[in-house]
C-alpha cells in the first residue's frame, strides 16, 4: 500500500482523498455563509474542485435565462479565451444534455458516446477524451452544469469522482440561488419599480461619489432634469393605468439613449435626472435636445390605439460650471427646467 506523511499521521491514498474531499466540502460551505458575491463563491467551489479531483480542463456554465442557452461563466484551459464566448444550446452536447435531463454524466471515452459534440473542441484546438459533468439544481431548476475533461493523470474518471462533484454541484446551486437573490432584493432597494430606472434615493448617493470622482480626475459632470407636460392631463382623460403604462415606457426609451456609464432616475411623479459624467454642458445639451425629439416622435398609445402627444421641458446644469456639490447642481438644473416651462415647455434651458 502506497502511504503518505500529513503532519504526524501516516494515511495511504484513499485516506488522503477522503480527507481532501472532507477539507474540501468544509470550505464550500465556509464559502457559503462568508460572502453573498456570486463570482467569488464560484471560484472558491471550482478551486476546490480543481484540487481535489484534478480535471485538466473544467469549466461552469451557466443557463442563461433569457435565450435558455448555456454560456461559459468559468472556464479553466489552455483554450479558454477561444471558448469563454461559445454558447450551447440545451441539448447539444454533453452539457448541454445534462442541462436538458438534469442527469449526471460519467463518459470514459467520448468518441464512443453519440451524445458528444465535438465542436467545442474544433473551436479551441482541445482534445476530449473523458468527461464528468453533473447538473447544478435548485428548486427542480437546473441554473447550469459544471464539466470535468480529462483527469490529470490521463486516467478516465470514477463513480466516486461523480459523487463528490454532484454533491459539489448543489453547494453550487445553492450559492447561485442566494447569490440571486441578494442581488435581485438589493436592486429593488435602489431601482423604481414602475420604470425600472434607478430611484431618487440611489440617484443622490451616486450623484456625490461622481461629483468626487470628477473633482479627482478635474474632469466635468453634467445633469438633465426632465419633467413631462401636463401629465396630469393624461392622468385626468385616460386614467392612471394608462399613465402609468406611459411612464413605464419613457424609463425604457431613456435607458435605450443614454451611455452605460450614463445613469437615469425617477426622480419623482413625472420626474426625470439624467447624469453625465465626464461631459461638459455643450455635450448634455446636444442629448437634452435628442431626448425632446424622441419624446416627440415616440409613438404612445392609449386603450383605443389612438396616439397620445408627450412633451417634456428639460433643465441642464454642469460641475464644475454651474456648481460645486450635488444639492446645488440638482437645484440649478431644476431651475433651469422651470425655465423652459415658462419658455412655453417642450424647451431646453440651462443653468
């Protein structure tokens, strides 16, 4: 028998695998109740899984709920970066059979199985000969599939190599679960619920950390106040619902025309702030004006199908031109925005 020193104790190989796998679920599930940050649990899970059973290539994927297709959320290979943007549908593949069966999957020698598509390997150069890979399920929904290829000593993977890797795989899932709802909780704290723009609350707290970030890099931050006109009319002839469908809708139409680093807000009622960083008081004018046309052109409609005409007087107010803090800037910007209501609304006006 094959005997190995750990500390003071002598232990043959069995035992030593026995311990790792023991060390190894003890940290998952340190991992677990340490920290709520998706990315780095599932690096924790995947670097005990690496240790203990030794893959030569593994890889995380994960369902994507939107297309239902599986993308690569961790991959370790040589040929990662040819992969980390192939996607499989369910199905398709060893993984993607798994994800579709919800069935763990032990294969000794791929060429022998039908089931395997080969086309991961044509894209990284990579050559496949064995695979483990068990489904990650929570609540009878499968979120993804981890995937071992080739075991490092080029011996075809065992029974007990699947065990542990199941039982590693609902560790996964149920990190993936409270990963999610974390965050979805977290977003519902700083986001308005009926535009799904962020909400006045989340807009202050940002506004101060981009004014600091702009007096750091001496660089210019600009906000557009937005207010519809006479909202209430529509209110008043075509009833909240309709109102509210049609607030709903201008959250989405400024989403779509603004810079990811850009960030909308409901400000309130029919309220909107638009900020800007790193653009001066020219260029927020140039997207004050786009935002009026849009608003102009964007066909709304009520309950019968008939068009409802939306306007909106927009204030812009700029750091460091106009202000040196957040209060004042979204003051100067407001009043700005009052201006072009007495200019005779659907105007720009700044600070």
């Amino acid at each position: 028998m094959i005997e190995s020193k750990i500390g003071s104790e002598t232990m043959s190989p069995s035992e030593i695998r026995l311990r790792r796998e023991h060390d190894a679920l003890v940290q998952i599930g340190k991992a677990l109740t340490s920290t709520l940050d998706l990315p780095e649990v599932l690096e924790i899970i995947m670097a005990q899984v690496s240790r203990v059973l030794e893959p030569k290539t593994w890889s995380l994927l994960m369902v994507d709920e939107q297309t239902g297709e599986l993308y690569f959320e961790i991959a370790v290979s040589p040929a990662a970066e040819k992969i980390k943007d192939q996607r499989l549908k369910v199905g398709e593949g060893i993984a993607g059979w798994v994800a579709q069966f919800g069935k763990p999957l032990l294969i000794g020698d791929v060429t022998k199985d039908e089931r395997f598509d080969p086309q991961i390997d044509a894209a990284s150069g990579f050559k496949t000969r064995s695979i483990i890979c068990v489904p990650m399920l929570c609540k009878n929904r499968i979120t993804g599939v981890i995937e071992l290829i080739n075991s490092f000593d080029d011996n075809t993977f065992t029974d007990s190599d699947l065990t542990l890797l199941a039982a590693i795989a609902d560790f996964a899932a149920i990190a993936i679960e409270n990963a999610r709802n974390f965050a979805h909780i977290q977003q519902l704290v700083i986001t308005d619920e009926l535009t799904g723009l962020y909400n006045a609350g989340f807009l202050l707290e940002s506004l101060e950390y981009e004014i600091a970030r702009a007096k750091r890099y001496d660089s210019d931050l600009s906000l557009i106040f937005l207010d519809l006109d006479y909202f209430k009319n529509v209110n008043d002839s075509q009833g909240h619902l309709v109102g509210s469908r049609l607030l709903a809708e201008i959250g989405e139409l400024l989403k779509n025309s603004i810079r990811k680093s850009d960030m909308a807000a409901r400000y309130g009622g029919d309220e909107f702030v638009i900020v800007l960083p790193n653009t001066p008081k020219e260029g927020a004018k140039v997207l004050a004006y786009q935002l009026r046309n849009k608003l102009n052109e964007y066909t709304f409609l009520n309950e019968s199908g008939n068009r409802i005409n939306v306007t909106a007087s927009l204030g812009l107010a700029s750091y460091p031109a106009d202000a040196s803090d957040k209060l004042t800037l979204v003051q100067k910007a407001d009043a700005a925005m009052y201006a072009a209501k007495d200019a005779g609304r659907n105007a720009v006006k700044t600070a």
